[in-house]
C-alpha cells in the first residue's frame, strides 16, 4: 500500500505533473514473472520499497511471499507450525497478511522473514486478517462474538483499537496511510457494506457510499484519495477524496458497460481490473474514465486473465504488481515496470498525446450489462482465501 514508500522530491512532482500521467499510461512496460520455480501457482497482491508480496504455492501449501524484483529473490514467510499463510500488503520493510494455525486464519505481521512472524489476532477473536499496512498502523479485521470488526493495530495484538462503528453489524479495514484508513461497514442493520473512512477510532466513521448505490468498498488510500469499487447497476471502479459527494467513477469511458474495480492508488493514479469483451483485463487509470488504459496488453500473450493490485514508485521507476491465468489454467504473479520519465521529455510527451489516446487501446468490442456475470467475479481478490482463488470472491 502506499504509505511508506520513499519518493524523491523530483519525483513527487512527476506524479502530481499531468504530462507524467500521459507517460505512465502508454510507455512501453517491462514484465517480469515473480512465480518461484517449481511453483504451480502465485499470487502478487503489493509492492513498495523495491519488494513484493503474495503467496505462492510450494509443497501443496500456500506461503506467504516476498520478492525483491525478480521470482529467485522469492523469500519463504510461511511462519513454523502455519498450514497456509498470505501476505497482503507490505510498507516500509514490513508485511501484513494472515497465518493459518489449528484451522484458524490469525492476523500477521513480518519483517521479512518467516522467523519475525507476530500475531496479532486479540485474545477471543475466532479469526482475524492484517490486510494493509502505512506509518507503523496496520488494520484488517478481527471477528468477535461473531462478529467482523474492523480493526487497528500498532505491531501487537494487545494494541488493537477496534474501529467497529455504533450500530454496524460488520465491518473490515483495507488499508491505511498511518493516519486514515478505509474499509466498508454494514451499517443501519443491513447487509449492504458501505465504503468507509476513519481516522483512527470508531467515532470518525465517514459514509462514503454515494447516493444510489447498492453496495460499495474502500480498497485503498493515498494522501487524500481513497479508490475502491461501487455497485449502481453494475461495479464500477471509484476514486474518493474524503466524502461520498466526491465519488468519482472510472468506469472506462470506451467501455460504459465494463465492471470493474480500483485496488490501489499511488500518486494520482489508480490499478485495478475492468471486465471487457468477456475477460478480466489488468487496468491503470489517472483519475478518470477517459484516462483507462488496458494494462493486459503489456502481459505476454499466454495471460488471458488478469488483475493489477498494487502501484508504487521509488522515484526512478513506476511498479505494479498482480497476478493472472496462464494457458493451462496456471496462475502466476508478475510484476511491470516503467521507468519515470526525465523532465525534458514531458512536452514531447505532450505534443503527442492525441496521437497516443487514439493510438493506444486495441480495438475490444463494447460489453453489455451483461458483463456483471464477468468471469468469477474477480477471479481472486485480496478478500478471498489462497485455495478458493479463481473459483469464488469473499467480501
């Protein structure tokens, strides 16, 4: 996630420049597989700091993963005793995730390695997850007296501050930037989950859900942006900065009727996936519709699935990671890269942005409403158990 990631000065005004918004979203991409050897499967859910994270499966186990950039930089996280693990978010040289042990999923937090493994699930949670991570918070859930609760934490399970809102029958946090974090909650006694903001404690609760919709996420935040995805007749990838009269949907504008969601966001711009011409397509977006550009095509030609879930920068290069299906039904993590461009190249870049925006998408034919049936409704989001990926979405 984004908090934590180290940008320099130069850099930071190259993500707030439009003219390296143009760059980032139709330069030439380097992919590189993070799939381990030996491994029939993986999966890329962050990036930051020059690492990734995942889960990876060795040894009929799902491991939570970590890499530095390349699949034999994998690092085994999987701690003593644990019968699967995932790492879902990674800042600042630790990794948040969850452990199995006994049957039962407990929250996680590493400094990169199996051995600095800390639970953090509170003492009469049944399960618990850390799903994000920024300036020393990590948050996800515990579920308490069966309830789902959203939760923060400060690197102990004793530290746990419940951000559970007065009157919600469940509740999840996804992300955090050390100051807020977002999620959804199911509030006025509904099952409808409800995008939601905090900052720090139950009572700042903020509804981020716009009017007119049926449900809604927050998956992530940046600075004042939050992204997410929100159901008004189909699922649209969404961009917030703080309240629900904000919301700004992404659904690709070429694309009116694509589903699609926004897992992560890094210096104004957004990842995530849109469903078209009945596949799921890795997305990057700039802050609009019109902006959607079809990350799949810079995937070798074997990925017929995909889904992009983590964006960042070290100020030299742009990284996204994700995973996708390969021919043969096998699923893999990768990552792609792009270098920022220098300075003197922005008003070129300019210059020949009609020429690209005409240029740049392969022609995919319009999907109709009925593209909400889309393939496994997102395949394996960070919602869902490493086993159940590509068949099933748990919210």
């Amino acid at each position: 996630m984004p908090t934590g990631r180290f940008i320099r000065v130069a850099a930071f005004v190259a993500l707030a420049n439009p003219l390296f918004l143009i760059s980032a979203a139709h330069a030439q991409w380097t992919f590189t597989s993070l799939n381990p050897a030996d491994a029939p499967g993986s999966l890329g859910y962050d990036v930051s700091d020059g690492q990734q994270v995942g889960t990876s499966l060795l040894s009929g186990v799902w491991r939570a993963s970590l890499w530095s950039g390349t699949a034999e930089s994998w690092v085994d996280l999987n701690p003593t005793g644990s019968t699967q693990s995932t790492a879902f978010a990674i800042s600042g040289g630790q990794q948040v995730g969850e452990a199995r042990f006994g049957g039962v999923d407990r929250a996680s937090l590493w400094s990169g390695t199996a051995a600095s493994w800390v639970d953090l699930s509170p003492v009469g949670a049944t399960d618990s997850r850390a799903q994000g991570i920024g300036g020393g918070q990590q948050v996800g859930f515990a579920r308490l007296d069966g309830i789902l609760r959203a939760s923060l934490w400060t690197g102990t399970a004793a530290s746990r501050v419940d951000l559970h809102p007065t009157g919600s029958i469940g509740s999840l946090a996804y992300d955090t930037n050390g100051a807020q974090q977002v999620g959804w909650a199911a509030v006025n006694g509904t099952g409808d989950h409800r995008a939601s903001l905090w900052s720090g404690t139950a009572a700042s609760w903020v509804d981020l859900a716009p009017v007119g919709s049926n449900y809604s996420y927050a998956n992530a935040i940046d600075g004042d942006q939050q992204v997410g995805v929100v159901s008004i007749g189909w699922e649209r990838a969404s961009l917030w900065r703080g309240t629900s009269a904000s919301w700004v949907d992404l659904t690709p504008t070429d694309h009116p009727y694509a589903t699609s969601e926004a897992r992560d966001a890094f210096g104004g711009q957004q990842v995530g996936y849109a469903f078209v011409n009945d596949e799921l397509r890795a997305s990057l977006w700039s802050g609009s519709g019109a902006s959607w550009v079809d990350l799949s095509a810079y995937l070798p030609a074997d990925y017929i699935q995909s889904e992009a879930f983590g964006i960042s920068s070290d100020g030299v290069n742009i990284y996204i990671t994700g995973f996708g299906h390969r021919g043969g039904g096998v699923v893999e993590a990768w990552m792609l890269t792009q270098p920022v461009p220098e300075p003197e190249t922005w008003l070129l870049m300019l210059i020949g942005a009609g020429w690209v925006a005409r240029q740049a998408r392969r022609p995919i034919r319009p999907a109709g409403p009925a593209g909400a049936s889309r393939f496994g409704a997102g395949y394996a989001a960070h919602r869902i158990k490493p086993e159940d990926a590509c068949t099933a979405r748990l919210r």
